[in-house]
C-alpha cells in the first residue's frame, strides 16, 4: 500500500493543519530555538550571508504533522517584478534531525523564476524546516516554518524487506494537465532506509539505503535534479510544476548502494 | 447544554482529585516491556521499582548514595552514510553525574544492546546488585520504565524509576549538564 496514493501531498499539508488547528490551538508550546541551526549552518551554506527569502521563496508545512515519517513539504518560487535573477538552487533543512540536509534541488543553468515543488520528509523532532535559496547571483535567501513531528526517523518502515525490494526502482509518473493544475507527479519505489529504523527481527538497525540521486528531465531540460539524504521519506515522491509540450519524460535515479534505475514516459502534448 | 459542560467540568476537577494510580491517563503495567509509542503516558508504577517523585530524587541525588541512569535514547550514525554527509548528534542535558546508557530502553534489544547496558550498570555500581540505582529519561517516555524492568530482571534490588526524569528535573530547578553517552553500542 502506498500512502501517497491515498494522501498526495496537498491533501496531508491540508489534514495536519486542520488536525493542529482543532488540538492546539494557538498556544505555544514547542521550544523553538535557532540553537540547532546555528551549530549546521556552516556545514549547510558555509560563512555566506542568507537574507529573509519571503519576498520569493514560500513554505508550507503542517504545523503538527499526523504522520512523522511523511511530513509533506510543499516549495514555492515567485521571483519578484523587477528582479531579474532566477533561482538555481534549493536546499532544504530540517534543523533537528540528525542529518540535518535532507536534499538540494538544482535547476540547472535557466534557474526557475515560477516552480513550486513537494515532497515528503521525516521529522524526527521538533524541528523547524528550511528552504534556503540560491539564487544566479550566488546570494542566498531562506524561509521557515515550524513543525511539530517526532519520530520520523526511526518510524518502522510500512513495507517488509521483501516487499520492498520486489518493487525496488518501479517508476511512476502522471501528469495533472486534465485538473487544470500544471503540475505533475513523479514516485520512485525504494525503502530509503534512514539508517535509524530498528529491524522487528533482528532489532539491530536496518543499514542506510537510499536515493542519493535523482534527475528529471523533460526532452533534454531538466525540469529538476536531487541530491537526497536519509530525511526523504519512503518511496520518494515529488510533485512539481510542469507544462506538457509533447516531449517524454525521463527519470534516472541512483542509490547508495550504485543501483541505477531509468524510466522514460509519455510527457503528454502541449496545449 | 450548560448542564453538560458543568457535569463535565465537575468529573473532570474529580479526576484531577483521585488518588495517584487510578486516574484515568494513566496506563496499567504491561506484563512485558513497551514496544512501541514510547513517548506517551506511563502506568503509575513499576511492579518491584520504587517510583521516585522529583522532590525524593533530589534527596537521593544530594545524598550520593545512588547512581543515576539516563537511557534517553539516541541513534548512531549509519555507517552508510556517504562522505561529507553533514550529521549532528542533538546534544543531551542530564542529571549532574549521570551515565548515559542510549538506546537500553527499547522494548525489545539486541543481546550486544543488552549486554552494553549490563557493563554499563556493572560499571555505574561497582557490579554491586544491591547498588540503588535511579532509571529515568524524559517526562512520559516508557523508555526509562522499559530499563527499569530490565534492571530489575538483572538482579538489580534496589531499582528506582524517575517517570518525571530530566523534564521534572529542570522544572524544580535543578541543575541540568551535558553528557555524552558512556560508549557507543556495538552495531
């Protein structure tokens, strides 16, 4: 069974913020605290300046998550009027797992001025999320925003071994075009193990195992490309923003362990 | 309606009221150990452990007769983690003096997991069983009810469980410092 086929991604950013809203409230609770962030940052962006990124960079992510090891995370670029440079990067951040990079999106040379992209992550505290962008001028921008999810790391994996690796590197991808929405989907199945999930049987941690790399191309434009780390929930999935033009669409991905897996599917015609 | 929201309000003030041990958020004891939602409310008591408020703890902390055991737990770093991965352990603030034994409190470990926290407690006690020995973790974590069961399954007599662990310790103002755990486990 695969949750995202149930929940896409919208629909459990939309589910946690209701659920928040009904139990808690606006009552502060959590401990936010820049403390974790301030001790990865040079690892994440170095010692370079990272201005406010609210002007062209959006977040949306539940404020209390139902599922730790799912946590939606939708991404919105909207570069300004009258800013001329495009976004060629994104890095996303999840202060308090213990991996705190959990991927870099690249966009290639054009960069993106209007991109909106969601996937799902695992949350294994308290943790505030960041997007930091990069933009064709090398200057950096961030937003943030506050989640409330623990355990998303370590959650048990919802498939067995077997299961899992039987489906190991199945593609899928759909487009969206008939809602009205510009947007399409892709999902690759692998069990993206963290490293931090105990087996049932042997009760020592299953080994890390995951998508390390994964690009997206539409013709020959890559519409995005992942560096992923162990924070990508199981069987990764991305939606994005995207305009069939009768082009195919091609999916190579590679994992820890040096697999390679390729797909190429019917990008749909241009309206 | 209104009579409703009072019959309400009145049970619940009587709940707040009951006696520790019946009200209702609290679980009995399982007859095994926890082996899953750790993070949620813990049952009253520990059949052969003596509970330890926060107030008998720092009496028995200031006193120094007893060894204090943090079990919080605490994953280790996959070695499969490609180079450069950036990593950070969340760091721990403990009880002033105690040995951090991560990862003990699992209601089901592996015999290298157990037989970390077996020479962890040797080492905490001088291998003296009749050592009084405090468990805890966090406010609401089953992990530190788990290792105290355990404790007492290896021999241990005088086993204390601190359910209020170091949340209730920094509440009642106590000093709280860094730790780091006493070894790695063995993978």
């Amino acid at each position: 069974m695969v949750r995202c086929s149930r929940f896409g991604p919208f629909m459990g950013m939309f589910m946690g913020m209701t659920l928040m809203a009904a139990v808690w409230g606006g009552s502060a609770w959590a401990d936010e605290s820049e403390a974790a962030w301030d001790s990865i940052r040079p690892d994440v962006a170095g010692q370079r300046a990272i201005e406010d990124g609210a002007a062209m960079i959006d977040l949306v992510a539940p404020k209390r998550a139902e599922d730790a090891a799912f946590v939606p995370v939708d991404i919105r670029i909207h570069m300004p009027d009258g800013d001329a440079r495009t976004v060629r990067a994104i890095k996303l951040v999840i202060d308090e797992n213990p991996a705190p990079l959990a991927a870099t999106f690249q966009f290639g040379e054009d960069g993106r001025r209007s991109f909106e992209l969601s996937t799902r992550v695992r949350v294994n505290s308290y943790s505030y999320v960041r997007v930091i962008g990069e933009m064709s001028d090398g200057a950096l921008y961030m937003v943030k925003s506050y989640v409330k999810a623990a355990g998303g790391c370590s959650a048990p994996a919802t498939k067995d071994p077997a299961e899992a690796k039987a489906n190991l590197g199945e593609m899928r991808f759909r487009a969206f075009a008939d809602t009205g929405r510009n947007e399409a989907q892709v999902q690759i199945r692998h069990p993206n193990y963290s490293g931090l999930q105990l087996a049932q049987i042997t009760r020592f941690y299953t080994p890390a195992w995951f998508v390390q790399d994964l690009a997206v191309k539409q013709g020959e434009r890559l519409l995005f490309r992942m560096e992923g780390g162990i924070s990508i929930s199981q069987d990764p999935t991305f939606r994005f923003s995207y305009r069939p033009n009768g082009e195919p669409v091609s999916v190579e991905a590679r994992d820890t362990e040096g697999k390679t897996f390729r797909r190429s599917f019917p990008g749909g015609q241009g309206s | 309606m209104r009579a409703r929201r009072a019959f309400a309000a009145a049970w619940l003030g009587l709940a707040a009221l009951a006696p520790l041990g019946s009200r209702a958020q609290e679980p009995p004891e399982p007859s095994g150990y926890r082996t899953d939602r750790y993070r949620s409310p813990t049952p009253a008591t520990l059949n052969g452990a003596t509970v330890l408020p926060v107030g008998e703890a720092e009496a028995l902390w200031k006193a120094g007769t007893a060894v204090f055991i943090d079990v919080l737990p605490r994953p280790p770093k996959p070695a499969q983690l490609p180079p450069g991965t950036p990593w950070r352990d969340s760091p721990r603030h403990s009880v002033p003096g105690a040995l951090w034994l991560p990862n003990v409190g699992f209601g089901e470990i592996s015999p290298e997991t157990e037989s970390y926290f077996r020479r962890g407690l040797e080492a905490a006690t001088k291998g003296d069983l009749g050592k009084p020995i405090v468990l805890f973790c966090q406010r609401e974590c089953w992990m530190s009810w788990n290792a105290a069961k355990r404790a007492l399954a290896f021999g241990y007599r005088r086993v204390f469980w601190f359910p209020d662990g170091s949340d209730g310790w920094s509440e009642a103002g106590l000093p709280l410092e860094r730790v780091e755990p006493y070894a790695e486990p063995k993978e």
